[in-house]
C-alpha cells in the first residue's frame, strides 16, 4: 500500500482548550477513512492543519510525492466575482483551464479562440471534462452557469465547492461533512459516486449510512488518542464497544490487584529496608493504572415534556401558493398524541413553507390552523442560531431565565442545565465566539428544550452536531411525550425516530406514506423496477438466432448483414457526435438545452465505443 499522508506526533491547542494531543495516523492509496471525534474535539482544525491551511503546534504532517489534495471546507472561500461555471473550473488542470477559456471565448463568441481552444480540446481530450463538469453540477441542482456565484445561497455554495473539489481529481479528497446542504437525491447520488469512484478519501460527517457505504476504515479521536477500525460504521460500532468493555475490564482488574497491593504496603514495616523494590514499583503502576477509568461525558436529555390535552393540531383544506408555483394544495390533517413525522421532498417542493405556515409564520392562501391550549411549541429552525459572538455561553441561557422550572416540579440553574448539556463549569464562562459549529447547535438546542415544548419542530437538526451526540438525541425523541415533525437529510435519523412521512411531491400534492424513510425509499425503487419492466416487456423482441453447433472462424451471413449495418450506425453517430460538438461550442444554447446535450454527448461516447468495439470483433474474421 502506497502512503499518502502521515500524520506524526501531532498536537493542537485553541486558547486553553487542548483540542487533540500527541495523535499519529496514516493515509494510504485507494482508502476511504472517516474521522469520527465529539464535538469541539478539533475535527475542521484537523482537516485543516491536513489540506495546509493550518499548522499543528508540534508534530509534523509528510505529504507523499506531493500529491494532490482537492478539499471541501464547511465554509468555502469562493469568487464572487466569478460565475457559476467558472468557479466549478477554477483549477490548475489543464484540461479544467482550457474549458473555462473555451466557455469564455464562446460567452464573447470569439471565433479566432473558439477555433483555436477547439484544437486544444481535442488534443487534451477535454470534451469529456466538459460533459462531465456540467454533468456533476446538474445533479447537485445548480442549472444556471452563467450565474454570478455572489448571487448563490450559502447553501448553493457549498454545493459549487464540491463540484469543483470533485471534477479536479485530486489525489487525495478531503470533505468535511459534504452532506450538509444536500437533499436526499443528492446525497444518495454522490454516495453512489463516491462508493464507485477509485479515489482516496479522508472525511468528517455524522450520516451514518454515508459512513456505512462509503468508507471503509473509521479513525475515532477518543480521550486524546486515535483508534483506527479496518471496516465501516457497523463494524465500527461493534469493535469500539468491545474495545470500550475491554478498557472496563482491564481497569477493574487493576483495582483488585490494588486492593493486594495496598494492602501489603500496609502490613509491611516502614522501618525496614529491604521492602522488595519491584514490588513497590508494581504498586504505582497498578494506582496509575487503576485510576485511568473513562471520563465519558454523556448529554443528558431526560427533560419532561409539558402536558397536552387532547387538541393537538388540526389542518382543514390548507392551501398555499406563490403565482403559479402552488405547494401546498387542500391539505387536512388531524395530529395525534406521541407522533413523530417525517417530512421529506425535493429541494422547492414546500417543506419549509409547511412548517411556516402551522407555526403561523406565513398565512395560508385558504383553510383553517387550529392547535390545542395546551401546545408548547419547540421550533428548531435551520438558520435559528443568532447568538452574539461576544456573548458568554452562560449568558445565552441566564438571558431566558436564571432558574428553569420544568413540568413536574424540578429547578435547575443556568449553570446546572449547561452542565447537563456537556458545557462544564470551567467553559460557560468563554465566548460563544470560541465554539464550534456542533457546540453552537448543541447550545441552540438546549435552549429550545429548556421552554419545556411538547411540540417539536425539527428542521434539518442533525448538521454539524456529533454522532455521539445525535444518539442522545434519538433516545431523547424516541421517549419524547410529545409530538415530533422533523425535516431531515440524515436518513439513519429519520428511520430512527418517524413513524411515517409527509411525502412532498411538488404541485401541492402531499401524501402520508405508512413507514420510514428507507421503507418509502424502497418502494419507490420497486415500484421504478416494475415500470422498467413493464416498459420492456411492451417493446417487440429482437429475432434471436439459434446457436450454431459448430464455430465458424468466417462470418456468417448474419455477422455480415451486421457488420455492414455497424459501419452504418458508426458513420451516423459520429456525424451526430459532431453536430453536438458544434452545438454545445455555438454558446446559443439555454442552460436547460446545454444540460440535455451534454448528457446525450456522454451516451454517445459510450454508444460508440460499443458498437466499435463489437465493428473490431467481426472485422477479425472479415
């Protein structure tokens, strides 16, 4: 295995915090490795100090044979100045530079540099790139290329960013939670890119069937020091509790032989002299060893939940629009006690506009919103998180109250409630500004829950919290006596918590499906499959031949017949290939146009090579 990267001996300090210490690990070709840490245990400053946009504060990282390293970063730095499809090609590859100035020069149509970049393009074989550059930007939801990249959502960013980390190949790929800001189509097509690509990959996210599928060794930062798992998550899960058990073990075996030890230091005289050294040096690394015991911070979220009456939400005819774009369309609903639903739907479908419109932030078009006395409504908004940079965490909480008295009679000070949400006495006193993304999401969250709501609104409430973190939070949502609507990317969340999904079709059309995401998402792959087939079986089947008895190194009449209608079809898909060429090099086609040509320039690349490959085995025997 050829060594890509190796991390020595590193360490790293922000402020009085010690993010991770004295950790080592290597990288090796061809490897997908997911790195899995608690919040504020230095992931993104790890990811960092790897792509060299960081330094560690001792240690040393070796980059083998400079390699190419392509990173996406939570925050990308991209031009403003630029437009959609230049950004996506902003690299040091030369085919990628030639392609932006072949673009360029068909924007100014350029006609001495469209000429000349189209001799470039066929010696560099670009053409290729250039389907695929428009190709992956299709299926991240990003259409318009000429669009100035100033004008994008934070969002849409994120999504160029990793366009353009993945059409450079680099040698080494480093993402750091790319699922953030997708939707489920799109995470579950750059899993299926990522899974069959032959990249090397070094990641940080919290979805767990990301994880599963895609990577195939997990380094945890537990504690200060590395464990590396040669598997994926499952495995993962099952060797870090084994490992976790063993560690147990081996300290509750220390403890016992200490109890012996202490004894015999006890009962022996300390006049005397000969008191066996070995023995005595066996005694403190028993101590030291027997106090090593795991110092597992754990949230706790056993937070009871206000009463509800019987009336808990009611949707009568609720319908919403904007000019033609209608997204919610005579919609009646009757909520239940304890139910917990999903919602999912493509990216424009009215999801967000749903949950506006029951927390009566946007008024509907028509119909009725009637909650019950009793609602306590809990609303963890997406882009919720407001805090002041220069605001101390435990101001945050003291500004909504000094004392928090629950439901069923319990108090707890702002102090105690931080400290249950994994804030300790000695950091409720630094700056919100010092936290990081999960830290700030974790922050958000607990004051939410500190309302005492019955009703939780979820929107996408797992992106950038920790793994450990986010299975508190399922266990917390399980037992929840309340009623829970999540929206959510994260699948393994979903599946976890809902009973059943509000399915957004698009056209206002929203439809209660009976099960979880990965039940819906099955059925709809089956019901995909039986359409295909039922496609297939209504074309005429081809006449096929009866296999001959004896091989024949001469064509037969058949092969011949064939043979000739190949040249045929060949010289037809090449006078195709060209109008295409000429088409997508004329700069007159619409974004939608451009798209629809470019895959059909990618089929033909294939088609061809097909049918030529199949010309090349009759020509054998011609």
């Amino acid at each position: 295995m050829i060594p890509y990267l190796q991390a020595e001996s590193i360490s790293k300090r922000y402020g009085e915090q010690m993010l991770f210490e004295d950790i080592s690990f290597t990288i090796f070709k061809d490897q997908k490795v997911a790195l899995i840490a608690k919040n504020g245990a230095g992931k993104t400053t790890l990811m960092e100090i790897i792509a060299g946009f960081d330094t560690p504060d001792s240690g040393q990282i070796t980059r083998t044979n400079d390699i190419k390293i392509g990173y996406l970063r939570q925050d990308p730095d991209l031009d403003d100045n630029l437009t959609v499809l230049q950004e996506a090609l902003r690299s040091d590859n030369p085919s990628l530079d030639v392609i932006a100035e072949f673009e360029a020069a068909i924007k100014h149509q350029d006609q001495k540099a469209i000429e000349r970049l189209t001799v470039k393009m066929e010696e560099l074989n670009a053409w290729d790139f250039d389907v695929r550059v428009k190709q992956i930007l299709s299926q991240l939801k990003i259409t318009d290329f000429d669009q100035p990249v100033g004008e994008l959502s934070g969002g849409q960013k994120k999504r160029l960013a990793l366009a353009n980390v993945l059409v450079n190949e680099p040698d080494l790929l480093l993402l750091d939670e790319p699922t953030n800001h997708l939707d489920l189509d799109m995470i579950e097509w750059l899993e299926l890119y990522l899974e069959k690509t032959n990249c090397t990959l070094f990641m940080v996210t919290h979805d767990r069937y990301f994880l599963d599928r895609v990577c195939n060794e997990i380094i945890e930062i537990d504690q200060n020091q590395t464990y590396d798992y040669q598997g994926n998550y499952s495995y993962y899960l099952q060797k870090r509790q084994e490992r976790i058990e063993q560690e147990q073990a081996s300290t509750e075996k220390a403890k016992n032989l200490l109890r012996t030890e202490q004894e015999w230091m006890r009962r022996m005289p300390k006049a005397r002299s000969h008191k066996a050294k070995y023995r005595v040096d066996q005694f403190h690394e028993l101590k030291e060893k027997a106090s090593k015991s795991r110092q597992d911070d754990n949230l706790e979220l056993n937070m009871a939940s206000s009463r509800m009456g019987k009336k808990i939400l009611e949707l009568e005819h609720v319908s919403k629009g904007y000019d033609d774009l209608q997204l919610i369309t005579d919609f009646s609903y009757k909520f239940s006690r304890f139910e917990k639903v999903g919602i999912v739907g493509k990216n424009g479908t009215g999801k967000s506009t749903f949950l506006n419109v029951i927390t009566g932030a946007i008024t509907p078009d028509s119909g009725t919103i009637d909650w019950g006395q009793t609602i306590r409504i809990g609303y963890y908004r997406q882009q919720g998180i407001d805090f002041r940079p220069d605001e101390k965490v435990i101001d945050v909480i003291k500004n909504i109250a000094e004392v928090i008295q629950f439901e069923d009679g319990q108090k707890m000070t702002a102090s105690q409630l931080l400290t249950r949400f994994l804030f300790p006495p000695e950091t409720q006193y630094n700056l919100v500004e010092k936290l990081s993304g999960g830290e700030r999401r974790r922050l958000y969250l607990c004051t939410i829950l500190m309302e005492n709501p019955n009703f939780l609104i979820l929107d996408e409430p797992t992106n950038d919290l920790d793994i450990m973190t986010l299975n508190v939070l399922e266990d917390y949502l399980a037992a929840f006596g309340g009623c829970v609507v999540i929206v959510s990317h994260d699948r393994y969340f979903m599946d976890k918590i809902v009973d059943h999904l509000f399915v957004f079709d698009g056209n206002g059309n929203i439809r209660d499906f009976p099960g979880n995401y990965t039940i819906y998402r099955n059925q709809m792959e089956e019901e995909e499959e039986a359409r295909k087939k039922m496609e297939t079986a209504a074309k005429p089947k081809p006449v096929q031949e009866k296999p001959k008895k004896k091989a024949s190194t001469k064509m037969s009449f058949n092969e011949k017949r064939e043979f000739e209608q190949l040249e045929q079809a060949i010289a037809q898909l090449e006078t195709e290939k060209s109008e295409l060429e000429e088409a997508l090099n004329s700069g007159d086609l619409t974004p939608d146009e451009l798209t629809e040509k470019s895959k059909r320039f990618g089929e033909l690349t294939d088609e061809l090579d097909e049918k030529e490959m199949r010309w090349l085995e009759l020509s054998e025997k011609a």
